[in-house]
C-alpha cells in the first residue's frame, strides 16, 4: 500500500478525516483532498492509501454503490455514478475528469423526451492495476480487465480485457502489454 506522506513534494489538502464514520468505509491513510463532493456516502467505501483529488463526486446513489480498493489514485474532477455500482480494484490509477456512469436512458419510447425515458442500470467494475486516461469515459456495463490501460480521452462502450491497451472513440483494443 501507498503512503503518500513521504513522497517528495507532496502536500495535501484533505485528509479525509471529516468522512470518518460518514463513509461505509475508510481505510488507513486515505486521502480525501478539500471540494470533493461525496453523495450518498453510506454507500461509499475508500480503501487504505487511497487519494482521491480535488473536485472529484462520488455518487453512491441510492440504491447503489462505489468501492475504491486500497492504493488507488483518482484524480482531480472525476465524476463516478455508482447507480448501479462501480468497483475499482487495488492500485488503480484514474487521471483527472475521467466519468464513469452505472445508468443511461433507453430511447425505445420516442414519444418520450430523453430526459424522461426509463434508466437502464448496469455496474461498472475496473481490475486490479488499470490505469484510466485523462478524460476518458466508461459507459455502463463495461469492465476493464486487471492491468489494462485506456487512452486519455477514450469513450469505453465494450469490455476491456486484462492487460489490454484501448482508446478511441470508442475505444479499441491497440495491443497488450
């Protein structure tokens, strides 16, 4: 696990401590940076040595969740809707303004505005070691496999296998590592 206390040059804002016994879960050492918007947190669990950056919602949802694993990193302005769930495994990392959503309107009822067409749930879950890009987008249902990498930027409609290299618009798989 991390302790990012003794990287040089680091400085924090937060400590997540205002989130102690708010959360479903806060481990050891986390790091919950100022203006971070946490909605629903007895739906949220952040692991031990997890940071989590300025600016960024995580959104429990209702009836849905999000699980941080221990030493994961997500950066500054990310947008996590755990409608349906979201579960990000161990020492993940997710650049700034990364979204990723558990739900989105069906569009089977034209005569409906989009905005009040029935939601669609489906749990996002990203693997041990991934590494998210910058800006990059998961749409509901996805996984990304352990170790995989998505591009900076890169809209994730499919599955991303274990080890696999992505982007794009929509993502394709570019090679492995």
């Amino acid at each position: 696990m991390m302790d990012f206390s003794g990287v040089r040059g680091y400085r924090s804002f937060g400590s997540g401590l205002d989130w102690q016994g708010r959360l479903a879960g806060l481990g050891k050492g986390a790091v919950i940076e100022d203006g971070v918007r946490i909605f629903h947190p007895e739906n949220v669990t952040v692991g031990a040595s997890v940071y989590v950056g300025h600016g960024a919602i995580l959104d429990g949802y209702h009836a849905g969740h999000v699980t941080i694993g221990d030493g994961t990193w997500i950066g500054a302005a990310c947008f996590l809707h755990g409608a349906a769930g979201i579960d990000i495994g161990r020492a993940v990392g997710m650049g700034p303004h990364v979204v990723v959503l558990t739900s989105e309107h069906e569009l089977d009822q034209p005569e409906l505005p989009v905005l009040h067409s029935p939601l669609r749930f489906a749990a996002v879950r990203i693997g041990d070691g991934a590494d998210i890009g910058a800006g990059a987008v998961l749409l509901p249902g996805v996984s990304i496999g352990a170790g995989a990498v998505v591009g900076a930027g890169s809209v994730v409609t499919a599955d991303v296998p274990d080890r696999a290299i992505a982007a794009g618009n929509p993502a394709r798989i570019l090679r492995y590592r």
